[in-house]
C-alpha cells in the first residue's frame, strides 16, 4: 500500500508512543500543530499533552532537557524543526549527549532520538536546507542514521528510539512526501548494515538520505551509456558497514560516492578513505566523490545547480579511467589554480 | 502570567519590609499596565509626563507608512499566492510596531530585522524587491546592508540580539552616537542568545533598543509556553536594564514609548527593552494553517484593535486628516502595490557561476576548481540545446 | 550594580502611579537586602517569620560537616602540590553554601554539581576518592550518578541546568516528588543554558532549585564584567520564578533560605531562585595565580567572614558546642582526612583497553577494529619489555 | 633567539593591535589575567581597557558580539578558553561568521579571528582536549589554520588578523610552551601554502598542527628501519593545498596521514581522499590515516593510547605494501567483525 515517508515516520512515532510508555515526543510545534511538516500530526490528540508536546523556543534547551528526562528514565525523542536550527544546540549534542554515558562507565546513559529534517531540494531559504551529518558523524558517542526509503524511514526511527544509545535521526526533507509502497509496521536491516538497491557489475554508487534516488536515476540512465552501476544505500553512517561496501566495490572495482553534503571534509571522505583503504588492489580507478559545492547552501533559484544531480553523477562515472587514461583535471596544475 | 499560590502567601512578609531600603528594582521595573496613549476605540486617554505625545506631523507620516505598510503586506501575500515567492510571513495585525519602531530611529541607525520585518524595512525606505529577494529566492540578501545601515533579515533566531549589541558597542567606541534597533519576536526570547545579548549589551552600555513584537504565538505555540513572568518586559531588571511594555496596536503609544528608550539609548544610559503586545492576524506563513492552533473568536477579537484604523480615528478627531488626505495616502498605497507587482513579475537572472565569488572576499584553489567544474557543465547544456 | 541616572529621574512617575494596579513582580522579586540570620560575629539578629531557623540538630550537623568539608578541600590542595591530582577547583570560604545545600535535599533528590563543588558532594556523603576521580585523571566520572543520585560535576557551564530541568520534570512525569538542586556560578548565569534551563523549569513548573553561588569572579573577571543588575537573584522575575538572594557566608541563613526554596519546589510550585553572596578564598584552581586580579585587602576582609568561625561562635553561644565537640569533631576531619591521603597515595591502575567500552553500548565494527589494533599495540610493547 | 609559541602569538598579537586601530581583542579572562595560557598577557595593560578586554562569560554571545563589532568596522580577535567551549557558539560561527560575505553578495564581510586552543597531551580534564577542526573545514566561509612552528604561530596569526575573511586559528595547546629560534616578526608562507618540513623519498607523511612533530620524530625513527620519509605540515586546512602534498606523493608514491581528531569523517579523511583522487596511477599503496580513536577525549592517563605517536605512524608505514602483500586488517570478515 502506497505510504510517504512522513506517514511512516508519524506511524512509527505513534507505534513507539503505544508501545513504551517511557517515550515521549517534543520540540517546537510538534504538539497542536503536529509539527510544520506533520511528522508528528495527531500524536498529542491521541497520546495527551504529556507525552507529546510544545516547548519554550529554544533548541539546546530542548535536547539538555531531553538528557534529563533521559536520566530519570524516559526515552525522549525530539525534533529540531530544521537543520541549521540545531545549532544552537550544539553544545549539549557534543558535551553531553555524545560523552554522558562514556564519562560514566556506562552509569548513565541518554537513549534520546534526536530527529533533524535535513539537506534541500525543496526550496527553502536561508539555514533552512544544510546537510550537518558530518557533524554529527564526527563526534564519537552518536549513532548517525538517514533513511533513504519509506520502509526504513519506519524501521530505523523505531530502532533508534529503542536503541541504548543517543541517535541522530537525519530525515532528507526533499524526500517526506516521495511515496512508495510499504506495509507498517515493516522491519528492515538493522543498525550497522548498508544495503544494495540495485545490483550491478561495472561500478559502484555509494550513497545515503537524499542522495539515493539520485544515484538510483543515475545508475539507470547509465545504462544507455552502457554502464551496469550498482548501487549502495549506507543507511547508518554510524556504525557503519565496511563490509557489504567494500564486497561491492571489490566486485565492481570503481566506486563513486555521493552525497548532498558540502564536500570537503564530508561523510563522502571518510567513506572514499574507508574504501581505497580496503580495495585498494581492486580498484581500476580512484574513488571519487560527487558532493556539494563547498558552498553556503544556495538561494532557491540555485539550488539546482548546488545539488549533485545525475549529469553530475554520470560525469563522475564517465571518469573512472574506463581507458585507463589518469584523470586530467587532476593535473597538478590544475589544482594549483 | 499569573502569579503563583505561595507567591501570595509570599506578600506579606515582603510589603512589610518592602520600604526599606529602596529597591534598586522598581526604576527598572515597567509600568504594571502597558502604556496605551488610545483606547481600542482611537480616543486619546490622560497625558502622560513620561512618554509625551509626538508631533503631529510624525503621527500623518506614522499613518501614511502603516497604510503603505499594509498595503506592501497585502501584495506580497498575493505574490506568494502567484507562485511569486517562495514563502511570505505577514506582519499584518502588527502595523504600528513595524512602521512606529523605524519611525523611531534615524536613517543613521542601524535596525536588525527578523523575518518578520519586510513591513518594517519598505517603511524604512529599503526597496520592496530588495526586501522581497529572500523570498523571491534568487539570492539571500537583497539589499546592501551597509548602505541601508540595516542587517540581513535574521532567520536563526534571536542572534541578531548580540550583533546588534556589538554593533552598538562598536559604533560608540568609534565615537558615532549611532543606536541599534534590534526586532524579536516573543517566541525567541527563550532563546540563549537573547539572553547574551541583551546582558552584553547591558555590561557594556551599548545603545541598543530590544523592541520584543508579542504577538502570543511562535508559529503555533502560544506564549504561556514561553514564559511564566509576568509579562516578557519583566526581564530587563534581571540585566540591569529599564524595560516598558506597550499596547502594541496603539501606534501613537509605541511611537512615543520608542522614542523614548531610542534617547535613553542614545544619550549613553545603555539599552533599553520594550515589549509591544500585539497580534498577528495571518498565519505565521502563507505555507502555516493558523486554524490548527487557534481560533476566530480570537482573531476577530484582535480585529477590533486594527492600529490603523485606531489612528486614522484619532488623527481624523483632531482634525489632521480629511478624507481627501485619506484618498491621496491610498492612492499612493495602490500606485506603490501596482508598481511593486510590475517590478515582480520580471523574472529575475541569476548567474550560477556567481555562487563562488561572495564564499570568500578571493575563492579558494577548491573553489576554482569546482567552479571550472560547473562552468563546463554549463557549457555541455548549452551544446544540447543547440543540438535539439 | 547601581541603578542608571535616568533611572532615578523616571521614579516619580512610576511611584505615583505604583499603587494600582498590584504589581506582579513583587512576590517573585528578592529581597533588598541578602537574608541574614547571623551577623558577622556570628550573633543571632532578629528572628524571621519567613525564614524560621532550622533545628539545632540539623545545624550541629551542618557545623560537623563544614568542618570536615573544610579539612577535605585543604587535604585536595595538598594532594595536587603533591602531584596526585592534575588539578583542584578549591571551595575554600564557600563552605556554608556547599554543605547547606546539600543538607537542604533529600537523599532521594538529584544534585547538579559544578567543579566547583567537591566539598558539597563529599559533604552529601559521596566517597571523596570517587570525587576525585575526575581531578585525578584515571577516567571521568569517578561515582555512580544513578546511585548517590548526583549527576556528573559539570564543567561546561551552566549546562546542568538544563538537564536539571528535565530530570525534575521527569521526576514529576512518573509520579516522584523528586527535587532537583542545581549549582551554578555567578560567571556562568551569563551563558544562554542558565536562561533556556531556568525558563523550562518555570514554564513545565519542574521542581528545580537554582543555586547561584555568586563568589564575585569568574576566574579573573569580576561579577561587574556579568552584569549590571542589582544582583543576579532580580533575575528570577524574568522568569516568573520567586528568587531570593542570602548571605552566603551565614550558614544559618543559607540553610533557611534554601530549606524554604526546596520545600517550594516539591509543593508543587516550579522552580525556585537562590543567589548566595560569597567568596572564594583561593585561587580559581592551583593552576590560577589571583594575585594578577584582586588584592590582599579584599581577600583579607573576607577571611573576617568566615563561615565556619561564625558558626561555631553561634553554636558556642547557645551552649549546643562545646570544647569537648569541637575537639571531636576535629579529630574526626583528621581522620578522614588520613584516610584520604591513604587511599590517594595508591596508584589507580586503568585498563586502556576499556576506553572502549563505554563509548556505545555495543562497540561499534569500526571500534572492535581499532580496540584489536591497540590490543596488538600493547601485546608487541609487553614483548619487547620482556626482551629488555 | 629562542621563542615560545606561546610568546610568538602573544607577540603577533600585541604587533597587531600596534599596527592597526580596528583590532579588538576580548574573552574570558584576556583582561587582566592575559588568558589562562597567558597568550593575551600584557595587552591590555599596553593598549588599553578598550582594546582588549574580559566580556560577560557566554561564547555565543562573544562570537555574536565580534559579528557586531565587525560589522561597525573594526577586526575583533575572539579567544575561545578550550576547544569544546567554542560548541556554545557553533550557531553564530556557521550561520552568521561562515555566511555573512556570501548572504550579502559581499556587501557585509566579517574578518574576525576565532582563536582556539585545541587538542590534548597536555593532561587536561574532559571538555578541555577536543580536537574540534573538522566542525569548521566543513563549513564553507571559514578559513581554518593551524600552526606547528614558532614562526608560523606568528606569521599565521598576523595573517589571519589582515585577512578579509573569518579565521578560525587553532592553537595546539601541546606546543604552546615548545620553543624554538625564531626571529620575530617573522613571515612564512601565506595562507594556501603546504610546507615540507623534511624532505624524503620512500614516503609522505601529512600532518597538521599537534601532529606535525609526531611526523617528524616517527620520520627520524624510520631513517633506522631504513626508510626515508618525507614530513608535510598542512598550515592551512582551508584553503587546502593540493599542489604540494599531491607533487610529494607523486614522488613518493605512498602516503600517511596523521592527526589527533577522531579519525572517522576528519579532516585526514578528507586528504586521504583528495590524494588517491588525484595521485592513484602513483601510489604503491592506499593512503593510510593514523588518526585519534573514535571515542571522546579520554581521561589524562590514557590519553597516551588515544593520542596517535610515533610507533603509530611506524606501524602505518610498514603496512604500507613494500612488498605489495595487501593489508590482512582489511580482509572482510576483519571489518566486518
Ligand atoms: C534557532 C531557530 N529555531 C527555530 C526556527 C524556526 N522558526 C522560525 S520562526 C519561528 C517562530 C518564532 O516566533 P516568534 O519569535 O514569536 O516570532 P514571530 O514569528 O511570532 O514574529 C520558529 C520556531 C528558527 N528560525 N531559528
Ligand atoms: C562553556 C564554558 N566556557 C568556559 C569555560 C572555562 N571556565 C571554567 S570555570 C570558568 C569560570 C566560571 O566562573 P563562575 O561561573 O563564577 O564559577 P566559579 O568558578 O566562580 O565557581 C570558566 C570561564 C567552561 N568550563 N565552560
Ligand atoms: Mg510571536
Ligand atoms: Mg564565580
């Protein structure tokens, strides 16, 4: 049955609300409103002001409060209305949230779901479309998880408020209202392992959240050109799975990763190191990566253009030195511009 | 908003000692009602020693702008509904604070503006398409704010509280007697950031002007979520700060009550906190359902309090503006939408190579070569299309 | 600290007009003056109703343990000139306010620590070799916070004070008449989680007890560098929280006043403000040198203030301490002052290893990858040592 | 003559509020105190309570306030105290610093200075060794430098004050107190610009600030293992410099990266990516990356088996295929244990 993402993230919500009463759900207009993308439609109706609601309009306030209500044994789950908007509590992520059950030898622990509408595509102005998992991904102590399909939309926001540890849920907003058919409660791979979408034999296309479908369209339109791409959804960047990515690019022996994400010192880094690392005697060609600009992210009318889009993505694949010729753009020269 | 059981237990103790010494709190205190200088009906109440009427003179062009104002807001939620912008928050309902505040302060000023703002920044003489540019989406800031001595609109919340406080601080060490106007919403000030910057502002004694517009909802949530003070002009004590509270659809009040902390300010007392009540009478966005999080008996109480018909009340009882004068400031208010609506509908040009000359004053090596990047994907599609 | 000239000048009309209607912020405003129940000299002044002094039991007890918090803190100093502990935030002078407040809360209540407060949480009757894990350096948290129901010493500042917020409204969520005690300095009211912390409190009405333990510097920089409010407690208002500040210095007092505030917040009625004026006596660590800040004199007239000196003159007075006690209870800070020294003088040992275990629940692939590398490591160093 | 890092700053300071009105320089305790490191020690006896000064204790409000004073004209040096008490500003540093040039079409620009002592080995509590550098190399709009050497802690921070742009300057808190002759004012290489601080020919080993020493004494050890080992110290991680690291391994022929953050999605991700990007028909062996584990900042006695040292970086340069044998670690089943 066709279902969007956000329909499976409020259902999961609502499963979790009804399946543990130590779940509770807030952050700023998730209550009345249901939030201003509806995630959480309809949960205080049926759950009661007092396990969804409204606070004061203030983001480190709200994920401080969550370790709290975490440390007198709730499981919080909370949602920074957008991305950049998370910033302000950046602090209590990295200081406490992150160390608290490390600085006590497992004594305390902060089971809090932290859910960030993240990355573009949708129009929006201004701090309201930056890709922050690298952020997040970098800071020991997060699991770091996105979605990339309907079902794991469900799956992974029901494991992430079960699972003992703190998790940053990064929703792709651009992908909310893409609908697919899904039957809830669906249960998919857990934490810590990636999955193939598509099957292929000449390269590999890395990818997580927004970036999929666009290598999924990639990899189809290559076809034409004569290239079978298969194609890899992380899923959780933290933990992560070497393993299913590094058999599919010793397989294929070329790899591109992609993501929404500015690029330098991005998720794709770590994951093209991870990769040449360990395939290192089966890859034909580097590992490259297609990222966003190194750029604030742009006004509206230029998203398109920031966005690494599937031109961008066939030109990546169209340089994996299928002729065995180095890549001339990377001329030291060239760089040295 | 009430004060709390034990509060009142509390009383007595307190009142019995209250007298001696005198509380270092009760200047800084704001009047326990807000200062309203109209009623609801536009009828002018008692003057007042500490916020004298201003000129007449300043009250027709207050007029003029909130009509003009109003008429900017009504367009561009038109624009929006034309598939003109991207998305519009409307400040109608909240005329008199938008046009009073930057009535308040001189074009040599700075005013830091939230998104709330555009009403606020056309009143200031900023142009319509360079406010609507952000909304428009063809690039951030439309306007040069070092021109204009007013900041970006601000979409973090409650930031722009601490550039405005150094903003100040830097303008006075420079020796420029210039005042900083700095919008919030009600919402916001729960944010760590209003706190730090108002207690900068207030250590250093920087002329700032906090002007809090309360309309009683961030987006859905209403203020009781907010805050449990008494009111939000309750927390200037707590930096030291004198604070006022005004009746923010009484625009002779907020012009008077501004004008007022605008002098404190600038004659070197340090900030100043004004919070206007007031209502916003459109959904947060054109893109929110306000019908989720209240409902008409409310709105329409609100209507009653329209600030510029209270004014055009007022202003037409004493005899300073007839209905020709009426007529005329509406005939510029539709010669101004017309004109506005031309100028939207040209689609706007935008160079995407021009997304790598502003990320720094000189792009890095990384950016030149990503800028080649897409300089030559540019070029590949135009190659299509001549091919097709 | 002092009120603006203008101010003064806007008093007039406020107080003509302060009558009416009753104002709001009286019942949550402090009083003028710090509460005082022993001078200086540590005589009795008049008795308060609002603040009945508490039994003479509890204030033995409150004695015998500012005594040996107080031999405790001189043992830490010494430990760390010896080199056993990297570092010692020393609470030297703050006595009365580090044991008062944890006398006021119940076992069953959570306690929000800073650096600063090692002598509260041995007071509080944590184990001190568990406190100073931390300062020792073999891992972070030495005690188990869910077992002594004391969270972590905090030293990102004023972050606790979020987290108490929604520990204490957790409590409450699930049916426990937890309080939650929260210390902060006065430096660290400056930083946005002190107003996000406070203002959740009061708006969920949590059961949270603020207690800003105002010792005049944040480091170097002086409380005239945090604020320009009369004092930090006319913050509370802001908030709508009642706030109080007390003479931090008069351990009667400050266990008057907070008994009264815990007692607040578990009736129900939110949160509760606390400002004690005290004095650190040592330097901000050993590490600091504060004669680059403040001057002998200053420091000399707060030795004439001390806590415990005023105290036990009291206790002299009413005949409840006599040689005989005092000389006990002595012993007994000696006592466990050795056996401190002991215990301190063992070198802890710490499986490297195990800085793998507490990262996750489960460690990650990439973790067990890198715990075989540095188990590899260790292997190969033990090899060649067994060669040597 | 022999110098401090700790000196040299202080001097580059001190040079730069002489030589140029608009530079402010204020935090916690750079008043009177002269900052707990003393790196701010006798300014403001020297120029004024005006000129540099203690603010109200609040990070946010620091960086907000330096936006402000900038935005008035004049160039404000901000000291955060530790690395991770920077966090409480991550909004105003990458909403408005990173942004405010290019929101404006260059209209506003916000040349400020963000020092930041970072980085550990110096036996500090928790929250006070963070290596928190690939927060900022992701955001675009911040420039992000760090010194190793005396004269480039001058050269560095002058630079970084007449530089148009934000700086965040990271200070390697291990070396503040290392010395070394330097004549000061001295001027090194500007902001772009890798150095290769000791040539060789077996192999390139690229570091950045704190680990910029490790380099060099695990290259002197190598010489009796009998390899030759060229050392690179990054200076400037953005703007990067891809023309001198990429000739070196192109030499070379293989490649470590060293740095003390967290090794997953850091900066050394980042270089190792843009390496096997660039330099693949080149290398005998996958770029290796010898980084801080993937846990939060241990206490001071184990600080040691986190930080990454010189039988570390041996152990990397063995691995590094000499005899064209591919690394065991990495066979599947290993990673995916
Ligand atoms: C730091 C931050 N958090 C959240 C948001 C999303 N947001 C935009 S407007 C708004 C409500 C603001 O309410 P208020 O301050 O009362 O101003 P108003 O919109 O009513 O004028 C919210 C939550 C934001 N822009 N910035
Ligand atoms: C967010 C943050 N910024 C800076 C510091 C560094 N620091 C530690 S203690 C201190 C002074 C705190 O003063 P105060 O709050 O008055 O408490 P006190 O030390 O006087 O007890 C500072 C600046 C910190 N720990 N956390
Ligand atoms: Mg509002
Ligand atoms: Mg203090």
């Amino acid at each position: 049955m066709a279902t969007t993402m956000a329909k499976a993230l409020n259902t999961a919500l609502a499963d979790a609300l009804a399946a543990d009463e130590r779940v509770v759900v807030f952050g700023e207009d998730v209550g009345q409103l249901g939030g201003v993308f509806r995630i959480t439609d309809g949960l205080q109706a049926r759950f009661g002001e007092n396990r969804c609601f409204d606070t004061p309009l203030a983001e480190a306030g709200i994920v401080g409060f969550a370790v709290g209500l975490a440390m007198s044994g709730l499981r919080p789950v909370v949602e920074m209305q957008f991305d950049a908007f998370a910033y302000p509590a950046f602090e209590q992520i990295a200081s406490h949230v992150a160390k608290l059950r490390n600085r006590t030898r497992g004594a305390l622990s902060v089971p809090i779901v932290i859910r960030v509408p993240y990355a573009g595509g949708i129009g929006g102005v201004e701090h309201h479309c930056d890709s922050s998992e690298a952020y997040y991904a970098h800071t020991p102590g997060l699991k770091v998880v996105t979605p990339a399909t309907v079902a794991d939309a469900y799956s992974l926001l029901r494991e992430a408020i079960e699972d003992p540890d703190p998790v940053v849920f990064m929703e792709p907003k651009k992908l909310y209202f893409a609908s697919a058919d899904a039957e809830l409660p669906a249960r998919t791979e857990p934490f810590g392992r990636a999955v193939v979408r598509r099957p292929g034999r000449d390269a590999t296309l890395v990818a997580y959240g927004p970036a999929v479908p666009v290598a999924l369209e990639a990899a189809e339109a290559a076809r034409e050109e004569g290239w079978d791409l298969e194609v890899v959804d992380v899923r959780t960047i933290v933990p992560f799975d070497d393993a299913t990515i590094t058999a599919s690019v010793r397989r294929t022996g070329r790899c591109v990763v992609i993501q929404e994400a500015p690029g330098f010192a991005g998720v794709g880094a770590e994951i093209a190191a991870r990769v040449q690392e360990r395939c290192f005697h089966a890859l034909h060609a580097p590992v490259l990566r297609v990222a966003g600009l190194d750029i604030p992210y742009p006004a509206p009318m230029l998203e398109h253009t920031h966005l690494p889009g599937v031109d961008r993505v066939l030109d990546a694949v169209a340089r994996l030195q299928w002729d065995d010729q180095p890549d001339p753009r990377w001329s030291v020269q060239g760089s040295a511009a | 908003m009430t004060t709390t059981p034990q509060a009142v237990r509390r009383a007595s103790p307190r009142t019995r000692r209250a007298a001696t010494p005198p509380d270092p709190a009760r200047p800084l205190l704001p009047d326990v009602e807000p200062v309203r200088l109209l009623d609801q009906s536009g009828t002018p109440l008692p003057a007042r020693t500490d916020y004298p009427e201003p000129p007449v003179e300043a009250l027709r062009e207050l007029y003029r702008r909130m009509v003009l104002g109003r008429r900017f807001d009504t367009q561009a939620t038109a624009l929006t509904k034309q598939g003109r912008l991207a998305v519009y928050p409307s400040s109608r309902g909240q005329e008199a604070c938008q046009v009073a505040a930057v009535l308040a302060v001189r074009d040599t000023d700075w005013v830091f503006p939230t998104y709330r703002e555009s009403m606020a920044l056309v009143a200031r003489g900023i142009d319509p398409v360079e406010v609507l540019t952000l909304l428009r989406g063809d690039w951030h800031c439309g306007y040069d704010p070092a021109a204009v001595r007013t900041a970006p609109q601000c979409t973090p919340l409650a930031t722009q509280c601490v550039h405005a406080a150094g903003l100040a601080h830097g303008e006075a060490y420079q020796g420029r007697d210039t005042v900083a106007l700095a919008f919030i919403g009600d919402g916001a000030t729960s944010e760590g950031d209003f706190h730090e910057g108002i207690n900068f502002a207030a250590v250093f004694k920087a002329p700032v002007v906090y002007f809090v517009q309360n309309n009683r909802y961030a987006i859905s949530v209403p203020l009781s979520r907010q805050t449990a003070a008494p009111s939000l002009a309750y927390k200037g004590v707590g930096y030291g700060v004198p604070s006022e509270q005004v009746d923010g659809n009484d625009p002779v009040a907020v012009l008077a009550v501004l004008t007022r902390a605008v002098a404190h300010a600038r004659a070197g007392n340090g900030p100043f906190l004004v919070e206007a009540h007031t209502y916003r009478m459109e959904p947060h966005t054109n893109a929110d359902d306000a019908t989720r999080y209240r409902d008409g008996a409310e709105v329409d109480a609100w209507r009653d309090r329209d600030p510029v018909t209270r004014l055009e009340t007022y202003l037409r009882a004493r005899g300073v503006l007839d209905d020709a004068a009426v007529a005329d400031i509406a005939e510029q208010a539709e010669t101004y939408a017309a004109d506005l609506r031309t100028r939207m509908n040209e689609q706007p040009t935008v160079d995407p190579l021009s997304l790598f000359d502003h990320v720094y004053a000189e792009p890095t090596p990384q950016l030149i070569e990503q800028r080649e990047q897409v300089r030559a994907e540019l070029a590949a599609a135009r190659d299509e299309e001549g091919d097709a």
